[in-house]
C-alpha cells in the first residue's frame, strides 16, 4: 500500500493556543509533533502492508516536521515547503491506497473549535463549496476523491468529529486527541493513551476494505464561496480571473474541475493575505 499522510498542528494532542503551533519557536511542540508522527507510522509499519508513505507538512509555511523522521522510517518521504501547487495535498495522485489527516480541526466558525478556521485564520470569514460549509478535511478529502482515493483516519479534537458527524459518507476511523472547551483551551486527553490509540487506529485503518472507506466528491460544477474578513481582501481577489463579487466581502469561483478550484482557493488566500501583510 501507498498511505498518504497530511499533517496540520491545531488538533495535535496538547495544543491549544498559537504561540503552541510555531515548532521552530516551541521546543515542546516540535517534539509533541514527531511523538505524533512516530506513533501513526509505528502502526502503519506494524504490518507488511505499507510499502510507501507520502507526508504533507501542511501547517503554516509547511517547514514543521523534523526531517530526521525519514532516518528512523525509511519508506517515508516529506513534502516540504511553502507556495507548493495542491498545498496541504502535494503529491497525492491516484496512484495511493488512502488518506489519513493528522492534527486536523474545525472550520471556521465551529463553536468551541481549537484555533478554529479554514485555511486562513487572518483572511477567511466563512467557505462553501456547492453550498455546503466547508473545513480543511472536507476540502482535502474531496481533492483526494477527485483523485478516487479514499480517508481512512482522522486525528483531531472532538469539536472536529462532531461537525463532521453526518457529512462523511463511508467507514473512517477517529482518534479525539483533546475534548475542547473554547477556542484556546481544551481538556487534554493522557498522552500515553492517545500515541496508543493512534498507533492501532493506524494499523485498522489498513484493514478496512477500500472500497468501504469514507469519499468526498462535489458534483460540477464546482461553485466556491468565500466569505472574507475586509473588505480590502475582496477588492483584491476580484481582480483574479474568473472570479466575481457578490458582495463586499464575498466572492465567487466557479469551474467544472476540483483541481483547479482547489488551487483557486489558496490563490484566493495569498492574494488577500498579501494585502494585509502590506497594510493597504
């Protein structure tokens, strides 16, 4: 089997806050970082089934993952890097057997949610894709199932498995790394026990039928809606092509191919997030 792995930081067990997902500035979280790592791909290698597996550091600028990982796996590559096509899925083709998300969170707007947001916490008031309410897992599990690959794991906090409740349709295993309680604080769930949950949850998540496991599709064509925090932001994404205003601080992308929406929606990220790193 080819696993493909893509790792964010908020929903990482013992994280609550930002100064928390900065591991180049946080000892401690670079280390609660590769604890994680190491746990997932311990119960991936367990078996003799893997033979491959592809890690997006997709948290932030993606430079987060100590490199040494690859020295203790040696089947194991890292995507590296910021300003990547497919950001937080790059290298993913159909070519792999399934997906797993670790560290991922709430949308934007989820009550109690850790650190809550999609994709930008600075730049992006709300998303739908179809019209339906979009976070980061649904985005990049639909990008792994216009490539026809399925999700086998999630490893976040609960307000993240509660949204999703009813929305995935398909068998898929989730490990609850915290039971939060306000968008900064949670209730940490013991440490030894959550590595332990994950290492097996990893190894079952190898044993369940492909074709049983959770797919995400939208119909084209593909409509996504972004609701922006300034109006600043919008009068700069309107000026990307294809893309039209619905409102001061509402815009609209339409395209009949998800690959292209998917990177349509980072380009609507930078373009706005350029425009508040330069006070305009």
């Amino acid at each position: 089997m080819k696993i493909y792995v893509s790792v964010d930081m908020e929903g990482l067990a013992g994280i609550s806050t930002w100064s928390e997902v900065t591991p180049k500035q946080n000892r401690e979280s670079s280390e609660l970082l590769y604890e994680h790592l190491r746990s997932l791909l311990e119960g991936l290698f367990e078996t003799d089934k893997v033979e491959y597996v592809m890690i997006s550091d997709s948290h932030g600028t993606g430079d987060n993952i100590p490199y040494r990982i690859t020295q203790e796996f040696e089947k194991v590559e890292i995507v590296h890097g910021p300003l990547r096509q497919d950001f937080m899925m790059t290298g993913l083709d159909n070519t792999f057997d399934r997906v797993i998300f670790l560290g991922y969170h709430a949308g934007v707007g989820t009550k109690y949610g850790i650190m809550d947001h999609t994709y930008s916490s600075s730049v992006v008031h709300n998303m739908w894709i179809n019209g339906v309410r979009m976070n980061e897992t649904l985005i990049n599990a639909a990008f792994a199932g216009y490539h026809d690959v399925p999700l086998a794991l999630i490893v976040g906090d609960n307000a993240l498995r509660e949204e999703l409740e009813g929305t995935l349709v398909g068998e898929y295993l989730y490990v609850i790394t915290k039971q939060a309680v306000g968008r900064f604080s949670a209730i940490m769930r013991p440490k030894a026990t959550v590595m332990r949950e994950i290492r097996e949850a990893a190894k079952c998540a190898l044993s369940i039928k492909r074709e049983e496991l959770a797919v995400v599709r939208f119909k084209p064509p593909i409509e996504l809606k972004v609701e922006l925090k300034d109006t600043s932001f919008a009068d700069a994404a309107e000026l990307m092509p294809g893309v039209n205003r619905i409102d001061a601080r509402t815009i609209l992308f339409r395209h009949e191919d998800y690959g292209v929406v998917f990177n349509a929606l980072m380009a609507i990220v930078y373009i706005a997030a350029a425009v508040k790193n330069i006070g305009v």
